[in-house]
C-alpha cells in the first residue's frame, strides 16, 4: 500500500481522516493541479453563486452588474493567490499558518473562530438553499426535515476528507456546468439577449460599491482560507492556475447567467429562477452542487476550530470527529432559518474577514519575521520548534481595520479593510522593531 493510502486512511478506532490538520503535507501527499482546480471551481460553481448573480441582476442593470462582478473578482483573485501560495509552500492550513503569519499561537485562534464560526454560518445558509429547494420539489417533508437530512449528508463526506471531497467534485461539478449551459439557453430562447442586458434593474437600485462589496464579501472567507486547499498543491505555478481560472469562471459564468435570468424572470428568487428555466431535474441537480461548497464550509471550519482546540487546550483531537460536531451545529442553524440573513451576512464578510488577509500576506512576504524558523522546520517536514504567544500589533489592526470598513462610508468597504490593515500593519510593525532597538540601547 502507498504512503499516500496509508496517511489517508483511518486508524484503529478512529473516525474518518485527519487530513494532516497540524501537520505539514508532505509532498508525496500533494495532488495534480488540476484536481485542486476542480474543487476550488466547485467551491465557486454552486447555488449561492447564482442567487449572488440573481441578487445583483435584480438590483443592476447588466453592465453595472458586470462591473461588480469584475471589481470582487480581481479583489478575490489577488488575495487567493498570495494567501494560497503561503500555503502551498508551507503545506499548511490557514489557522495553522497563521501562528508564524502575524497572528502567534493564541492570535491564531481568535482569527481562527472567527472564520470557522463564519464558516458555519454559511454551511447553515447553503444548507437552507438545499433544503428548501428539495421541499419545492418533493414536499412530502417540512424545511427543517429536509435541512437535517442534507446538513448530516454533507458531513458524512468530510468526514473522510479532501479525497472524498475530490470525488464529489468530479460528480457535481460537470453536472452543474451542462445545467449552467441549458439554463442561459432555455431563457434566450424567450427573450431578446439584447433586450436582457440593455433592459434596467427590475427592483430597487444597488450602488456598485455595495454590489463590488457583496462579490467580494461573498466569497471572500474563500479567499482567505485558500491554504486549506493549495496545501495540497505541488507548485506555485499551479495555485495560480487553478485561482484565475476557478475564480474567473465561476464569478462571470455563473454570476452573469444569475444577472440575466433576474432581468429574465423579472425576481431574485433563484429557486423559481431555475424551476422555469430548467424543470425539476435540473434543479435538483443544481442544488445538488451545492454540495461542493458546502463540503469546503465544513472542512475548513473543522481545521479553525482543531487548531484553537490545539493552541488553547493542548490536545489534538481527530479533525473527522470535530467535523461531526460542528455540521449537528451548523445543520441546526440552516433548520432555525439563517438563510433570512443572506445579504446582511454577506456585507458583514465583506469588512472583517480581508483585515487577516492583509495581515497575513504582508508578515509572510514582505515583512518576513518567521520565514527563517518556516524553512528550517519545511527541511525536517515538521513545524517550527519557536512561536509567539500573541502579537498585539496584529489584533489591533485587525479590529481597527474592520471597523474602517464597517464605518468609512467612500469606496468599496471590501478594499477600504484590506488596504488599511495592509499598510497599517507594515507601517506599526516596522516602527516597533526600529523604537525597540531603541529602548534597549538606551536601557543598557
């Protein structure tokens, strides 16, 4: 048996795959780009995406639509990229990596639970979709019935990890392109292309930024925890492909079917959107698909939350057992009715999640403060033996930035948090080291 097989495979009493939660993937371990590149299309290619599109065409006319999806598209994109890099290099996950990423051990934690509680409000929120789309169809369950039984499906895949995950890509992915193709084909079989992208928006009008903001805000945890994916890249190169052309095809091919079945259908109502465009096969298997997202949504919060058990409480518990325990949670919240808050939580990703980008980025590359312990350990295939408890500096900006994001009324809010905890970080950071040498000379 290879090695691969038997780092995957579960040990005696133990449930499902740890996927190499703390640990370092090994590069016998990595998989082909193209693999990668399916699921992180899949995580893009999903329902949310066309109820995203189908938002924005309901409030956009077409080309103001274009251009929101263009402006978080290129934001996502070079976030994905410098985040996902960081992780293919080290193999390692986002949490972990960000314990010698500008956030130190318990740092790692704080902005670990944010991402893995965001995480779980959006398996609660795809998970609502799923549901409630089988309940139109078949009907003989209530919403909530539907959401237990789809929320405990999804986690009994993650369970077993990024190969079962994998597999399903394969299934779900091409099911939802060739429903994506026949969708936009039945509508233009009823109405004018021209008429579709020249007509206005049919509801109340939405501004670019905030449209920009919820493209951008929507996938953006997405972006940031990128290195639970390119981990298990093989090159630099290859984390590049698989984010533009994953990103890219998913934000317009997906996110502009949705703008022009709105102008079509005249609602944002993506259920009824594709029951009229598309039958009732093709809408079970579009929510299917929703599937790949999900599984990402719960594998990654999984990872957040074994590392803050981890860093906090010294114990490594088995990454399938946590995954158990945090889909019951966030089934029961798709059952309680999170997906009300849809656009509300989209604008909320949209201002606190890019500050830990823009932290983690510039202490990796530019500041470098932990590269030196990073390659030394990647030599030996272990972690780094020194680590920081805290780092203050990176707190604050994070809480600073979010706020100028919530609060700075000009702009895109999205590029106003990044930014600022970019260069705020850089600019504190390289004044402590220069005001300390200081104080030390001075005290010696």
């Amino acid at each position: 048996m290879s090695s691969k097989a038997n780092a995957e495979s579960p040990q005696p009493n133990e449930l499902g795959r740890d996927d190499f939660a703390l640990t370092r993937v090994p590069a016998e371990e990595r998989y082909s780009w193209f693999s990668v590149a399916v699921q992180r299309f899949g995580q893009i290619s999903a329902l949310s995406q066309f109820l995203l599109g189908a938002t924005l065409g309901f409030s956009m006319d077409f080309w103001t639509a274009f251009w929101a999806l263009t402006l978080g598209a290129v934001i996502l994109e070079i976030v994905a990229i410098f985040t996902g890099i960081a992780g293919q290099r080290e193999g390692l996950s986002t949490s972990v990596l960000a314990r010698w990423a500008g956030f130190g051990r318990y740092g790692s934690s704080l902005i670990g639970l944010v991402i893995a509680l965001s995480l779980i409000g959006w398996f609660g929120i795809q998970n609502a979709v799923f549901a409630e789309g089988l309940h139109q169809l078949l009907g003989f369950l209530p919403i909530w019935a539907w959401s237990l039984i789809t929320g405990l499906l999804v986690t009994g895949i993650v369970i077993f990890g990024f190969l079962s995950m994998t597999w399903t890509a394969y299934i779900t992915v091409p099911a939802f392109l060739l429903l994506a193709g026949y969708s936009i084909i039945s509508a233009l079989q009823h109405y004018s292309l021209g008429q579709l992208v020249s007509s206005p928006a049919p509801g109340p009008t939405l501004t670019l930024a905030a449209g920009a903001t919820m493209v951008a805000g929507g996938y953006m945890v997405g972006s940031v925890i990128t290195p639970d994916m390119t981990r298990y890249n093989r090159s630099v190169g290859d984390v590049i492909k698989q984010t533009v052309l994953g990103i890219t095809l998913g934000e317009y091919t997906i996110g502009l079917i949705g703008v022009l079945l709105a102008h079509a259908i005249k609602s944002a109502d993506i259920i009824a959107i594709v029951t009229s465009t598309s039958g009732a096969i093709g809408t079970i298997i579009l929510i299917v698909a929703t599937l790949k997202i999900n599984d990402w949504n719960l594998y990654s919060s999984s990872l957040g939350f074994v590392n803050i058990l981890d860093t906090v409480f010294g114990r490594h518990v088995n990454r399938a057992m946590v995954t158990l325990m945090v889909g019951i949670v966030g089934t029961i919240l798709s059952a309680l009715g999170v997906l009300s808050l849809f656009t509300g939580f989209l604008t909320l990703l949209g201002v606190t999640i890019p500050p830990i980008a823009g932290i983690m980025v510039v202490d990796y590359f530019i500041l470098r403060r932990h590269r030196k312990v990073l390659d030394e350990s990647a030599a030996r295939g272990a972690l780094p033996d020194r680590v920081e408890s805290w780092n203050p500096i990176a707190i604050a900006v994070w809480i600073i930035s979010s706020l100028v994001g919530y609060t700075l009324q000009w702009g895109i809010p999205v590029l106003n948090s990044l930014f600022c905890a970019a260069i705020l970080y850089y600019i504190v950071s390289r004044a402590v080291a220069l005001w300390q040498p200081t104080v030390q000379k001075q005290e010696a």
